[in-house]
C-alpha cells in the first residue's frame, strides 16, 4: 500500500482501534455479532472502514432498541491481513466465543479460509463484498455484486464509448482468474476482440513491461481487475507514460477502497466502473447515511461501495432476525430465503432465494475529480452468472464454488 494512501485512511485507525481486539460483554443476555476483517496490513484500506459500517449498523440497530429485546454485542478480530488469522479467529469465532452469526472476509480467499467452518458449526455466514460468483451453499449470504450484474453492464458501456479491441490485466488468483473470463464472455457478446489477458501476483507494483506490451498489442481499452495498493501502481504508471489519454481505462475493483482519492485527477479522471454504491448517489437515503457516518467518524470521506455492502449485510441480517423473532439458524435463513429487502444508501437489497446472493442496482460511473460521477443506473440486477449453476432451493445441501468455464 502507497504511504499516500495509508495518510488517506490514517485517521481511522483511531476510530476503530477498539475493534481491533473483542469486546467483552458487559451483560450476558446479548446477541454476539462475530466479526473477522483485515484492519491492519496491506488490505486495512478495505477492512477498516467496513468495520467501521458494521459498527455504525450495530449502533443504530441498538440505538432503535436491538433485536428480539437484546443489545447487539461485536465480537471482533483484525487478520492483519494474514490469511491464517482467517482460520484461527473464524474457529474462535464459533467454538469459543459462540457467536449467533458472523460477517467478514475480504478476499476470496479470506472467505474460503472460514465458510467450512462457519458451515460445519452452523454458524450463518455473510459475505459482504463484490467477488467472482459461483458460492453455493446454504449457510452463507453473499451481498456484494457478481460479475454478470456488474461486468454485463460495464463492459458494453466501455467498447461503446473506446472500441473493439480489449486488453485485460487482473489479480493472479481465483478472484481476477474468474472475472476475466467473464470479461472475455461479454467482449465476445459485443462483437469486441480480447487481445491479450495478463495476470499478476498481488505484490506485483512494476507494470513498465507491460505498458509496453499493451503499447504494443494497440487495443481501444484496457480493462483491469486489479486488487491491492500494490496494483493501484499500474494506474499510476500508465498515466506517468501518457497512456491514460490515448487508451482508456475500465476496472472491476478500482474505487471500491476509495483508490480514485489517492490517484490524483489527472491520473484518474474518465476511468470507467460499475458498482453498487457511489458517494454520488442523490438519494434520500444516502444522504441520511453519509450524515450518519460523519456523525459517528467526523467526516464521510472514508466511505467505500464495500463498506456500504458491510453496513447493508448487517441490516439485512437484523430484519432477517426480525422477521423470525429468533436467532435460531435455520428460523433466520428461512427468513432471507423470504424474498425479504431492505432499503440501503445504495438502493433496494433483495436476497435471491435460489442463491442466497443479493439483487441490487448496479451504476455505471466515470471517475471525476476523485469522485464516481454516475452516468446511469440499472436497477436489481439478479445474479445471473450464479443463479446459471446454484439452486439452493433445489438442492440445500450443494457446498461448491463454480467456477464457470465461460
């Protein structure tokens, strides 16, 4: 991660420094939110402000008099950004400290490393963030976007606006891997070409040969599923080249930890994204939200599409409980698989029965001063890409990531 961008976010440590060890309770009848999330390390850009969502979420359910007559209790634990504090603080998480639900994960790997046991100790799972797809499994609610809600929308909009020719570069592992097939799908779709896919480790932060590659190969856009402060380089360095002017930009993950506030305009403006949330967002509702947060934190500034999807978990979690008038399990998952919706800051959330996936608005925006300027809005987008392979209806006992061969 860039020392600008750790300066960005420097402020929120203090904010949530008292999540980073578990909250004792201060009475023993309290509902225990479990929560595992990198706020420290090299992903801390991500965790800490969704932990500080998840805390706001908390608050405000507490403030309007908790669930079932209960305060709502986080029990919380900072990875530092190591995979293998996943595995041990998701085990303590439900064996030791006994919590009734758990909301965490970052990467997809974070995710891996405690949905089996998340499964194997029934404890409910949600999964907060945009990723690759394809998680089936009844014990895990997923509210972040898919790639055909986002991808689908976004890649029609770029050929459109720069051309035919596609050139990707994405993240070296299953997140990155998927996603780009799934570009490669819709390119082909559009009547586009993909002319090259490279993929990079996420340490990698020199992108010099491979500007030149792209140089190169001469396509109309480049798409770029990058993840992490190290990749947040490439932005930089194509605009340091005097390539951002001459081919444009799309990207599947830039914006989504606030990266378009580091890079400076003339590095980021016209760079083009689909997401759930944007700070931009006119609505009643966002307004009311980012007027919460700066309430809570001083400012909004550090608010990011997935800590809105954090915030937007715990929520639908709460109603969820709500509905069920119990914590129990099986009662609560009964009661997503409802058809049942909340109102968020970034729109309507619906939970697909069929998948345990989120329906939502996805916007398509460019990159504009260090803001998200939305340019157009697809309302609830269903999670095709999953809903193609995943019938939980059908079969409540699948335990599989898809991974689609596009």
């Amino acid at each position: 991660m860039s020392l600008n961008r750790r300066n960005f976010l420097a402020g929120t440590a203090a904010l949530t420094g008292a999540g980073l060890l578990p909250q004792v309770a201060m009475a023993g009848d309290r509902i225990k939110l479990g929560s595992v999330l990198d706020t420290s390390g090299i992903f801390d850009a991500y965790g800490k402000p969704m932990d500080m969502a998840m805390r706001l979420a908390v608050d405000e359910i507490n403030q309007s008099g908790g669930l079932l007559g209960k305060q709502v209790e986080v029990v919380g634990y900072d990875t530092q950004s190591d995979m293998a504090l996943y595995s041990q603080y998701g085990q303590q998480l439900t064996r030791q400290d006994k919590v009734d639900v758990v909301h965490g994960g970052i990467l997809s790997a974070s995710r891996e490393a405690i949905r089996q046991t998340m499964r194997k100790t029934k404890t409910l799972y949600f999964y907060n963030v945009l990723y690759e797809g394809g998680v089936c499994d009844r014990n895990i609610f997923i509210n972040g976007v898919t790639p055909a809600q986002q991808v689908e929308a976004l890649v029609p909009y770029a050929m459109k606006k720069a051309g035919k020719k596609v050139y990707i570069l994405a993240a070296d592992y299953n997140y990155g891997q998927i996603t780009a097939r799934w570009i490669q799908k819709f390119v082909a779709e559009n009547g586009g070409e993909t002319v090259g896919v490279d993929f990079f480790p996420l340490d990698v932060s020199d992108f010099g040969s491979t500007i030149a590659k792209i140089q190169t190969a001469a396509p109309d856009l480049v798409i770029a599923p990058l993840v992490g402060g190290a990749h947040l380089s490439f932005f930089r360095q194509w605009a340091a080249a005097g390539m951002k002017d001459r081919i444009p930009l799309a990207s599947t993950t830039l914006g989504v930890g606030n990266e378009h506030k580091v890079l400076t305009p003339e590095e980021g403006n016209g760079i083009m994204v689909a997401y759930n949330y944007s700070q931009e967002l006119d609505t009643p509702a966002n307004a009311a939200f980012k007027q919460n947060w700066a309430n809570a934190y001083g400012d909004s500034n550090s608010i990011h599409e997935i800590a809105v999807s954090n915030y937007q978990g715990v929520l639908t979690w709460a109603e969820a409980v709500r509905q069920a008038g119990s914590l129990d399990r099986d009662a609560v998952i009964a009661a997503l698989e409802s058809g049942l919706s909340i109102d968020g800051p970034a729109g309507k959330i619906t939970v697909d029965p069929k998948t345990h996936h989120a329906v939502l608005d996805v916007h398509i925006m460019e990159f504009e001063n260090q803001g998200m300027k939305v340019i157009e809005t697809l309302p609830q987008r269903q999670p095709i890409d999953t809903q193609a392979v995943c019938d939980l209806s059908a079969n409540p006992d699948d335990n599989t990531q898809y991974e689609i061969q596009i």
